[in-house]
C-alpha cells in the first residue's frame, strides 16, 4: 500500500467516523473521566453478573456456597478482573491504540488477526445472546397473543427449550434495529444512553435486593437460610467469576483508549468490577437464595402492571449500553483485520453487518440453544490472548525504549512468532483445562492458561525473530 493510500485511510476513518478504527486516539480527542465511568458502570450491568450471583447462591442445583465463602469468591474474582483490566487499560491510555492495533505490536501486521478473529466470534455471540435475554423477558410480559410460533426448538431435537414466538421474534428484530442504531453513531451516543439508564439501573438493582432480604425476615434470617448452602467449593466459585468477565475485561482495551490520564484507568475499572458487578452478584445470591430465581425482573413481572413495565425498562435499557459495547468493540476487531488484507470497509458498515447477523440469531434463539457452550469455549479460549499483549508492553516494551511508538505502527513484520505461539498454547491448554483434564482446586482454566501464555512469551521472545526485528526498528527512529 502507498504512503497516499495509507494516509487516504486514516484521513476517511477519522474525518467521517471519528472513532479512530486505524490509528491512535489523539489526546484532543479523549472524552471526560465522568463520561468514560457512566460508560463503564453500563458496560459493568450484564447479565452475567446476576447468573454468577444466582449460581454462588445454588440456581440450577449447583450446591451454592454460603455467605462467608460467596463473598470471597467475588471479592477474589473481581479483583483478578479489575487488575487486567488496569493493566491492559494502561497500555490502550498510553498509546490510544484500540485492541486490534494494540496487538500488531506482539503479534505482528497480519498475526493479529489470529486473536481478533476469536474476539470477533466472541461479541457477536454474546451480542446475538443479549438481545435474546431481552426476548426472554418481553416474551414473559406480554405473553403470545398472536397464537404464532415462528421458530420450535423440539421439532429439531432440543428438548426443554420454548418456542419463538412471533412476539419475541419481532421484539429481538426492532431492538436489534436500534441497538445497531446506536451503536454505528459511536461512542458519544454509548456515553448518552448509559448517562440516563446507568443510575436508574443501580437504584432498581438495590432496592430489589434489599426488599428480597426484608421479605426473607431481615439479615439474620436470611444469613441463616443461606448458610446451609454447600456443594460448589470456593474454587468453583472464584472460576465462575472471573469466567464470567474475562473477555470483558480484553475488551476494554477499545474503551480505555479514550481515557484522559491513567487515573481514570482505575476509575473505570473500578467502576465496573468493584462498584457495579459485585453488587448484580449480590443481588443475583439473594435472589437465587430468597426465591430461586436470580433475574430479579422475572419477581417484578409478577407484583403489578407499573412494576412490571419498570422491570423491563430497566433490563431493556440495562442491557443496551451492554450491546452497543459489543457490536461497537466488533467492528474494532473486523476492521483492522480486514484492512490488514488490503479489504477496507468504513467502521460503520461493520457495525451493521454485524448488527443485521447478530439480530437474526438472536431472533432465532441462539442465546436458548448455544448460549452455555459457546461462551464456554470462547471464554476457557481467549483469555490467553492478552498474555502477549501484558507481557510485551511491560516486560519486553520496557526494556527497549521507543518500541511503542507509533511511529512503528505501520512497519512491524507479518507473523510475530512470539505473540501468535505463546497464544496458541494458551488457547489449546485453556480448553483441555476447562474439559479434558480439570486443574486442581477449581482453578479458572481460562486465567490459568493466560499465566502460562505470559511466561512462554517472555521465555521464547528473545528465541525469535522478533528481538532482532525490534531491536532494528527501535534503532531507525
């Protein structure tokens, strides 16, 4: 590609955009450290939050752990999450790269491509899964007046899961339409949505969960049921956490490059895995202790018509800042990777692809039918995927002064061998853990793959080309 070529691409990409698809977020460009934190307390209410909370509180036969050792579990959890979080939002503040930019320089000009293709696969799933969440609880409110089944899982050998009906069907396609919407103007109509749904969604999540322990006959009472819980092990439980988040916390990255100061890194973090998730876990435990349910809204559907409507207005909006995250960070990832194979197609256009795709497998009961296996193999999978990343800017890349300086954004080489092996044995060992030969003591599968991925870099770095080829281009700045 020519010098005029390349520029044509930054200058269309910022110029019509804005969202910096292929080169660095100026510091002009940053957003305020408020706006980045409503973002992140959005990002932060997912369901997830409530399944984990539901699944430390026994949902689903999974034995439950009782208060003490639940509370462990989520502190330990999140706080592993909220470290790679800081750390990997470090390297995006400092040099505004996005993930998929970020990762040229451990895995080389076309190498990248390798992980973004999983994190690719990864928020469009949980993109598609959402949306059918929030059929799920639609479909509960109003029911199937219209007598149609658009799609019956039993007729093509899944049994337990309900039919689509035409009400849910049509409900996924029209907040499909508008979660692409939303999420093709860009970050600033992110930061809008979550400034007004952000707070509300907090208050509604609190004030159930403490109405859940009154009901249960105080503090005491409750603490009492719940200590009887036992079965899933406090390894279990941390693994159930962090599982949960993990990919997550990778995609930060392409929020995090909008960050003022490193400050509003921890922030934002924070924001998210200390003051937001742990809350939905606990309200998630007492919901599944209290009534055996852990989506609060499913309770509220049932006291009367106004608490009912605000039930799925909060887990509407809710979730949308969740979405337009997903298929936001999507393009990120396909955008890069398409434009490394000389294929450039503007952000927002990926955006809708991926809206349009996502919409119709969410309409079609992907989150019903695939939800539980495709998240756990992406998610025992893609955490070693960061390794690199973490182990070159702050191992490697401080060793060799100017290596990150985007100046050599546009000269790295292919293949950077360390990056792209480090993270396939990272991959492969993170589903053999999570289903052929389980660790020992519950350990998370997906985390303790990503530690093996970071040692094996540093390990093999200076065994490869890429020594010798940074060590070259550091020398011509």
């Amino acid at each position: 590609m020519s010098q005029v070529e390349e520029k044509k691409i930054v200058t269309d990409t910022t110029g019509q955009d804005g969202e910096f698809m292929l080169e660095p977020v100026p510091m002009s460009k940053r957003r305020s450290t408020r706006s980045q934190i409503m973002v992140w307390i959005g990002f932060g209410y997912a369901v997830t939050g409530l399944i984990v909370g539901g699944t430390l509180g026994g949902y689903g036969n999974s034995g439950g752990l009782p208060p003490m050792q639940a509370f462990w579990a989520i502190f330990l959890g999140m706080g592993s999450l909220f470290l790679i979080t800081s750390f990997l939002g470090i390297a995006a503040q400092k040099t505004g790269l996005n993930l998929s930019l970020l990762s040229r320089y451990s895995y080389g000009s076309k190498g990248f491509v390798v992980p973004m293709i999983v994190m690719a696969l990864l928020t469009l799933g949980w993109f598609a899964s959402i949306l059918g969440m929030i059929g799920d609880i639609w479909g509960a409110f109003i029911g199937n007046p219209s007598g149609i089944i658009v799609f019956d899982p039993v007729k093509f050998g899944f049994e337990g899961i309900a039919p689509i009906t035409l009400e849910v069907f049509l409900l996924c396609i029209i907040w499909g339409a508008v979660f692409t919407f939303t999420a093709i103007k860009g970050m600033g109509a992110i930061e809008k949505i979550a400034d007004i749904c952000a707070p509300l969604i907090m208050i509604v999540a609190i004030v159930v969960g403490v109405i859940f322990v009154t009901q249960s006959g105080g503090v005491s009472t409750f603490l009492n049921k719940a200590s009887s819980l036992g079965g899933l092990g406090l390894g279990n439980g941390i693994t159930a956490v962090v599982g949960s988040w993990i990919a997550g916390a990778v995609m930060g990255v392409d929020l995090f490059r909008f960050n003022k100061n490193v400050k509003a890194v921890f922030w934002c973090a924070a924001s998210c895995f200390i003051f937001t998730n742990p809350i939905l876990n606990v309200v998630g435990y007492i919901g599944a202790v209290h009534i055996g349910e852990y989506n609060y809204v499913i309770w509220m559907l049932g006291v009367n018509l106004l608490v009912a409507l605000l039930g799925v207005f909060v887990w509407t909006t809710a979730l949308w800042t969740t979405d337009n995250s997903e298929l936001y960070c999507n393009a990120l990832y396909t955008g890069p990777s398409l434009d490394a194979f000389g294929i450039h197609v503007s952000r927002k256009k990926l955006v809708a692809v991926c809206g349009i795709l996502g919409t119709l497998l969410g309409a079609l009961a992907f989150y019903q039918l695939f939800f539980a296996d495709f998240i756990n193999v992406l998610g025992s999978m893609a955490p070693p995927l960061c390794a690199p990343i973490l182990a070159d800017y702050f191992v490697i890349g401080k060793r060799k002064n100017k290596k990150y300086s985007t100046e050599l954004l546009n000269k790295h080489p292919a293949v950077r061998w360390a990056g792209v092996v480090s993270f396939a044995i990272g991959a492969i060992l993170g589903y053999v853990f999570q289903y052929i030969v389980p660790l020992p003591y519950g350990l998370p599968a997906g985390l303790f793959a990503m530690v093996v991925s970071f040692i094996i870099y540093i390990l093999i770095y200076n065994l490869t080309p890429d020594a010798r080829i940074d060590d070259k281009m550091v020398k011509e700045i």
